[in-house]
C-alpha cells in the first residue's frame, strides 16, 4: 500500500469510528505533515482520495470538513471484476454475461485474476483500496479456507463499496449478497443419477480448497445415505489446484478400485481421469461411468464425450452484475442459488 493511501485509510477509519465525527475539520495539512512524517504532497494525495471518495469536502483557507462515514461515494463508473482464472473454459462465458450488463448502462469492467492464490488476491485488494470504484464482483480464492484477506473485504465496505461474489465465499466472510451454483444440489443430482443408471459403487473426486468441491461432496454423500449405501473413504480423492496431477497419477487406480462409476469436480479432471483409464484399456462406459460439471468444450473434445451437469454461465454472469448495478443504485437485491442442469452423453 503506497503512503497516501495508508494515511488515507486511517483517516477512514477516524471518520467511521466517529473519532472525526460529521461536521467537523480532519487535522490540517500541517498537522498530518508533523504528525505522520509525510511530505505534504502525500497528505494532498491522501485528502483527495477521500475527497473523491464523498467522504470529506475541502475548502479553501479553510481545511477539511468531514461528511461522514456513510457519505455517498462520487460515482467513477469503473466495477472491479476479480476471477480466479480468466481464460479457462467456464470463465469467458461467465464474464462476457457481466461485460454485456456493465457497458450497456455506462459502466467500466476492469478485470483481474488471483490464479487462487490469497497472495494474489491480496495485492488486487490492497491496489483496489486506493482506486475509487463503484463496485466489485468477485470468485473468492481457496473458498474452502480461513482468508487472510477478509478485513480487506470489509475495509471495501466501509468505504460504501457494494460487493457481489460468483461461485463461493468465505466461511468467515459471508457477504450481503452472492450469486452461486446449488453445488450440493448437483453432487445429490450427480449420485443420484448414477444410482438410477444402476449403479451403487460410486467414486467421487473433489477439490479440497474450493467450498464447491465440499458442498458437491455433501450432495454426494446425502444421495448414498438416502439409497442405504455407505461411503468408502479409499473411494473419494481430495485434490488441489497444485496436486490435482501428481494426485490423479498416484492414487486414482486405488480411488477407482472396486467401483464402476465416479463423479469428477469439474470437467476438465472427468476428461484426465477418462484418458488416464484408457490408457490402461478400460471401457468408457462399460467398466467405468464418468460424470463431471460445467459441460464443457474439453468433455466434447474425448470418445466417448463426457456426461455433465451445466449452468448457462453467461447468465449467471449477467445476474452477478445485475445484482451489483441494484446495490449501486441503492435498490435491496437478494442473493441467487442457480441449480444444475443434467446434459447426458456418451460416458455413463
């Protein structure tokens, strides 16, 4: 964080805290010069973000007069969007559908990517605490795991910042309003599809620092307990973004072991998991069912192609920005579960 936007946030954090209530001068350049060690330039930096931000109004010869903590923000027509990835399979389609909402009623998409990593995510939202904005979408990183960057979130909101999450958030960060998939919902869907085809030795591979792989793990096991079939331990993989390729090379033959069908987290492992057993000759799908989610282009692209369950990601990209631009304009919006749609195909 650069030194005007740290003075800035804890000149924030005195109006909010009521240390600098409505109505009242902040400290003078001269003050916060001594006070802080700043050059007086910083402190002018500082005193125009908050400026701009609504917060405070300065006047000349006559210092800064707080507006208040909840002063409406000057409106910069610029939205964060903040994804995970931005150029794998399920993104462009999800981010096409906010694009489209945002330039159609005036607004400025700036997008960046966090790869999952919280550090990433972290130098994003700190770069975004100094750049007045109107709003954030945003797909939480390692969703299934304690943030360390939840308090940046809430310094977004004290700011009057709206934020609306895509496809999970925090356990200790539930926002005010999200847009996600019904993930429990398609792991029951997914078993209990598979139990009608025949089958009751079902495997499942999940990914463990995403919320969605836990939530499809919970429909999963709801389906079994439903049917009267226990799960087997050695029959479920938890994977990483990082260990997803090493951990299917390792342990997949053993997960797969006494089962004829499996439910893979996302397409795009249905399709490893599916060449890895053809190249030990197994029959898709006569040894082995496969079924995965998002009914992707990579499930197409393998013979036999592969059975998923979808969401019109378009949509539910243009619902997120949809929702954003209500809170913008001040409007209540309630949040979105979207539910999952079967697509069958050749592999079960």
């Amino acid at each position: 964080m650069l030194k005007y936007q740290a003075l800035a946030e804890q000149l924030r954090t005195g109006i909010a805290e009521g240390r600098y209530p409505a109505g009242e001068k902040l400290p003078s350049e001269n003050e916060l010069v001594a006070r802080c060690g700043l050059s007086r330039q910083t402190v002018r930096q500082a005193l125009a973000l908050l400026e701009q931000e609504g917060r405070i109004q300065r006047r000349q010869g006559s210092g800064s007069v707080v507006l208040g903590a909840a002063a409406r923000r000057l409106p910069t027509h610029y939205v964060a969007i903040i994804t995970t990835y931005i150029g794998e399979y399920i993104f462009p389609e999800l981010l096409r559908g906010m694009e489209e909402v945002l330039t159609q009623n005036g607004y400025i998409p700036t997008l960046s990517a966090t790869h999952n990593r919280v550090d990433n995510e972290r130098a994003i939202l700190t770069n975004l605490l100094g750049h007045p904005l109107d709003g954030v979408i945003v797909e939480g990183t390692k969703t299934a795991l304690p943030n360390p960057n939840a308090e940046l979130y809430r310094r977004l909101e004290r700011l009057g910042v709206p934020i609306v999450f895509i496809n999970g958030y925090y356990p200790e960060y539930k926002p005010p309003l999200y847009v996600v998939a019904d993930d429990r919902g398609g792991g029951r869907q997914a078993a209990e599809y598979l139990l009608q085809k025949g089958h009751t030795k079902i495997a499942g591979i999940f990914k463990s620092d995403d919320i969605q792989g836990h939530r499809r793990y919970a429909g999963y096991l709801e389906a079994l307990g439903a049917a009267g079939i226990g799960m087997a331990d050695d029959s479920v993989l938890w994977y990483t973004t990082e260990t997803c390729d090493a951990l299917l090379k390792s342990d997949l033959d053993r997960v797969l072991a006494g089962n004829t069908a499996v439910i893979c987290y996302n397409d795009e492992i249905a399709v490893k998991v599916q060449r890895a057993l053809a190249a030990k000759g197994r029959l898709i799908p006569t040894e082995m069912a496969v079924v995965g989610f998002d009914n992707s282009t990579f499930g197409d692209m393998v013979t036999p192609r592969i059975t998923s369950f979808v969401q019109d990601k378009a949509t539910e990209g243009r619902l997120a920005a949809e929702k954003l631009l209500g809170l913008i304009q001040g409007t209540a919006q309630k949040s979105a579960v979207l539910p999952w749609q079967l697509v069958e195909k050749e592999s079960t």
